[in-house]
C-alpha cells in the first residue's frame, strides 16, 4: 500500500518498512558509477512519517534518510524519532535488517542492531512524553545489483529475545 504523503517520494512503507527506489532500476537509462555518486550526493532526503505504535510503549514517529538516493558501496544516514508512550521497562535494542525489496537473492540481509539513541541512555529510562533521536547508517555493498531496499524497524530485548509487537500495521 503506497503511503500517500511518501508517493510523490518513491517509497512504500508498510509496518515500518520501507522501500526506497535506487537508481538503475529497471527499464533505467544506465549511469556510469561515477556520474552516480555525484547524483545521489545531491538527492533530497527522505522524510518518512511513521506512526508505528510499538506495544504502546514506543512510537516509531518517523525517520529522514539522507542522501534519499544511495549506489552500491556508498551509504545512507538514517536518523528515526521514537516517542515513550509509556514506561518501557527493560533495555531494548534496535533491530534494522536491511533486504533487497526484489528478493533477487543479489544482495544478503544486513542486520544494523544498535543501542537506541547510540547507548548514551537505556530505555529502561526512558520516560512518557520523550522523543529520543536515534542515528545509524545503511551500507549498500559495492557490486550489488540491487534496486532498492526495505528496511524494517523494531524493538527488541536481547535476554529474551522478545520484540515489541507492532499494534497499527497499517503505519
């Protein structure tokens, strides 16, 4: 389902995943990799608006991907917005598994596990009302011939190895 507000941008985001379209897509005029990195260095971010409610004690508001284009061997800056709706409890960590949107089998799921918010403050301490401000950066392997990405997002507690569920899959 194509998210009204991001159509105009290239993405489809379903369940606080995201497909962003990269160059060389198919029926895509070719470009030389070089004239590519020169493109993609000046691409607008993306802004993506969430609203993904994590177990009602998490909502994922929503990220900026910058550039909003990347080529094989460069990289993307992602920095995501999680409101505390409630007490979490314990530690979380941030699951970022990173999939080529094809499944051309060209490109191997790359995991981007991080502490939220670069482990400064556990979100066992997080408190209702913040927002924490979460960076991390999605590397696109050198040679790959993939298109685009979906890249998923989630909580999850490392002892147990239990995620916080998604409660509106249609954010």
């Amino acid at each position: 389902m194509r998210h009204p507000l991001l159509a105009a941008a290239g993405l489809l985001c379903s369940s606080a995943a995201c497909i962003v379209e990269a160059p060389g897509a198919p029926h895509s005029t070719p470009v030389s990799p070089e004239k590519a990195r020169v493109l993609t260095g000046q691409a607008t971010p993306l802004q993506l608006k969430l609203g993904a409610n994590m177990e009602d004690k998490i909502e994922i508001l929503g990220a900026t991907i910058q550039p909003g284009t990347v080529v094989p061997g460069e990289q993307a800056r992602v920095t995501a917005y999680y409101k505390v709706l409630a007490p979490v409890g314990d530690d979380y960590m941030v699951f970022v598994h990173v999939e080529d949107a094809e499944g051309s089998g060209h490109f191997e799921r790359l995991n981007v596990d991080h502490a939220p918010g670069g482990g400064v403050r556990p979100s066992s301490q997080w408190q209702p009302g913040e927002t924490i401000k979460d960076e991390f950066s999605v590397y696109v392997p050198p040679n790959s011939e993939v298109h685009s990405l979906n890249i998923f997002v989630g909580f999850w507690q490392p002892r147990t190895d239990a995620r916080l569920r998604l409660k509106n899959v249609d954010r």
